[in-house]
C-alpha cells in the first residue's frame, strides 16, 4: 500500500492507549542520537525482547531518541542489534532485527529534487536492496534522513529522499549530484583563480565545450559550494555569472577550503631582491613554486591579502608573493648592503613592553604569535636605544637593537 504524507507525522499505532503525540515531538532537547524507523517495530519491557515483553508498537517513517541509559555505548551503535529509545511510555525496547531502519532524524518536508546522476538507485529502504533506478529529471521528495550515521566517521552532506513514484509507490533514493544540491552559500569579496580553467552546469558534471574558459585572475562569485566526505581533501566550487548564464569553476586543490576575502590591487612592486612565489598565500600553508629564485624585477600585482600579493606570471598563471618576507629574508646586518633595500642608520630611543619581540629576520607571518618563532626575544619593560630602523613593505616599523643575545630587530 502506497504511504501517504500524513504518515510521516510520527503518528504511532499502539497495543495499549496512548496519548496522540510521542517523546520524539515534544519540545524537549537532547544530545542522544535518534533513529528513523522505515517499518513498524514493537515495544519491549526489557532487552529480553520477548513476546511476553510487548507493551506497544512503534508506526512507521517516525524518529524516537535513543535513550540516555545507552550513552556509554554509542561508539559501537551502528552494531547494535537492539536499543532502548524513549516514548511515551517511559524506555522502551525495539529489536531491529524485525524492520527496516536507519540511524538519525527524519525530517518531513515536501521538495522538488532535480537528479543530475544518469542513474539513480531506487531502494526499498535506506541501504537496502534495489533493482530500479531512475534517469535523470525531477522527482517529488517528502522526506529526507542525513546520509552519515551519527558516531561514525562519516562525513558527507548527501541525504537519503524519501520520494513519491507513480509505478512503484514511496521508494528511497541517495542521489550524489542533484541541482538543488548546489545552492552555495555566499562568498566575501573576491577569490583567486591560477590557470584558465572551463566552466561547468553543475559542480561533477562535464566541462562546457564551446563555453568561454575563465582566465587565471580575480573572480568576484555570486556562490560557493563545498565538497568533503571522508578524509579526501575538500572539493571547492565557485558560481560565477557569465555571458551565457550562471556557470561553476572548480577551484584549484592547493587552496583547501578557499583562499577569500581577496581585495584587488594595482600594486606595482619593484622586487629589489631575488625573490620566490608560491602557490597560494601565507608561507606556512604552501611552498614555492620552484627552489630557483627569480632575479629582481617588477610586478604587476591584481590581488591581495594582508602582505601577500597575487599576480599573473609570464606563463598566465597566478602566484603569490610576500614583499616584506622576501626582503626581510634578505637583511645581513651588513649596514652599506641592508642600506640598499631601505634600512636606516639613526639612534632611536624606543620603549620595550612585554608585548614586544625580537628576531633574527623583521618578518611575522599572518596570524603567528611571534613568541613562538624560533630564537624570539621577549622583554620586560625597559628604554633602550637602537641603531638602526627599517620600515617594512607591509607597513611596519622595525628597530635593529644590540641584545645579550646579540644584534635583532624589533617590533614594538
């Protein structure tokens, strides 16, 4: 018999009277998980599960939370072959072995969903058998459970839908790529593209042939869908708007979650030491792009994040470079060649704080405490003169002291 929409409203059918609402539709809040229950299960006094237990029974497509008492074994739930869950008559006991069921909270909600798979799997129930499947086009959905079993080491955003069929009735399906699957959630400011790169209908889908390719440069994207599953590294999509309608970039992988926030720059750096780009910025998440340093020249820069500039090489590819971080590197302490790339011969009175740090080369990357650089000098409040100052690409002033531990620039 075809179930109807008005079954999903965790209604449940008992042994014994009832009130109309169960445990599992009351306001009350609770960290344990629930389970779904694809068929009807009976309620049992005790984990005996015997005839002579029964007390009530459970209806169909409703979610009951697993009681507190089974906390501390909710490592090994997905192995459980009974559960204690509670309803309105106190703890109860269900034995799953009698039904179809699966781990987590159903939601009831009507919604129109778009299968992009050429073939979707119809099931019976959440990972049961199938021997149907669908093609592509849009079903009537009633119905959704998380794919990933709570306690487990899943993790995905994929649902199991809970469909209407004119031929079959309700059926199950798990579809990977489905239209409204890839909302995207809004993005801050501009991000980075490296390399040219074509468009795409939906994130998975094959490229668009014939469609204008995004050149490596700034994009300003109207979304961003995130892929994770597992320990494989994120999938990241941008949605762009573009001459032929709204179209998805697959971002670069070296970019993990997303280089955003990118403000836009005219910058032109006159690069006055050998210097090395990278892939993406801040030197402790990417490496160079090549251990050969590129002899001073000038850059034209398109983006940037904090002392970090994005530009586009004679190769039309996009990289990164740290002004300040490449000529601090390059400070000896030679005062006629340090003299050459801005650094200052004056006796400076400065005050020292706590807050203040000294190191071998002026340079703190991004979000670093400095007391954790390797050879970082902290002092105690003190005047003391320095002799030399340099004032750095991204805007900080730095003063060359003479230490116990011999000479060191400081920020104060």
């Amino acid at each position: 018999m075809k179930r109807s929409i008005a079954a999903l409203s965790l209604a449940a059918f008992l042994f014994t009277p009832a009130p109309s609402r169960t445990y599992a539709d009351s306001d009350m809040q609770d960290p344990m998980p629930s389970i779904t229950l694809i068929d009807s299960f009976k309620l049992y006094r005790s984990l005996d599960t015997t005839a002579d237990q029964v007390i009530g029974a459970l209806s169909p497509l409703q979610s009951v939370q697993i009681s507190r008492s089974y906390g501390d074994n909710l490592m090994g739930l997905v192995t459980a072959d009974k559960l204690p869950v509670e309803t309105w008559l106190g703890t109860a006991w269900i034995n799953l072995k009698e039904g179809s069921y699966k781990l987590g909270k159903l939601t009831s909600k009507e919604q129109t969903i778009t299968l992009l798979d050429a073939e979707t799997a119809l099931w019976d129930a959440p990972r049961g058998a199938s021997a149907y499947a669908l093609s592509p086009q849009q079903v009537q959905a009633i119905a959704s459970i998380p794919d990933c079993d709570p306690y487990t080491p899943c993790r995905n955003t994929n649902s199991w839908f809970l469909i209407h069929t004119s031929w079959l009735g309700d059926k199950w399906v798990r579809p990977f790529s489905y239209a409204e699957k890839y909302q995207g959630v809004p993005v801050e400011g501009s991000v980075p593209i490296n390399s040219e790169r074509p468009v795409y209908q939906y994130p998975f889908e094959q490229p668009l042939t014939g469609e204008p390719r995004i050149e490596a440069g700034l994009l300003k994207p109207l979304a961003k869908y995130t892929h994770q599953e597992g320990m494989v590294p994120p999938s990241i999509w941008y949605k762009v708007q573009t001459s032929l309608g709204e179209r998805w970039v697959p971002q670069d992988s070296r970019y993990g979650l997303g280089v955003e926030k990118v403000e836009p720059s005219t910058k032109i750096w006159d690069m006055p030491v050998p210097f090395h780009v990278f892939d993406g910025p801040f030197v402790y998440g990417y490496t160079a792009d090549t251990e050969e340093a590129f002899q001073p020249q000038h850059i034209q820069t398109i983006g940037q994040i904090s002392d970090w500039y994005f530009f586009i090489d004679s190769n039309g590819n996009g990289k990164w470079v740290s002004p300040a971080m490449e000529i601090a590197s390059q400070l000896t302490g030679e005062l006629a060649h340090d003299a050459k790339l801005g650094v200052k011969e004056e006796l400076v009175r400065i005050e020292l704080t706590e807050m203040s740090v000294a190191l071998d080369q002026p340079y703190i990357p991004q979000n670093w405490d400095p007391r954790n650089i390797q050879g970082a000098m902290t002092f105690s409040p003190q005047t003391v003169t320095a002799s030399r100052s340099w004032s750095s690409p991204s805007g900080e002033t730095w003063y060359y002291v003479h230490t116990w531990q011999g000479p060191k620039w400081v920020r104060l």
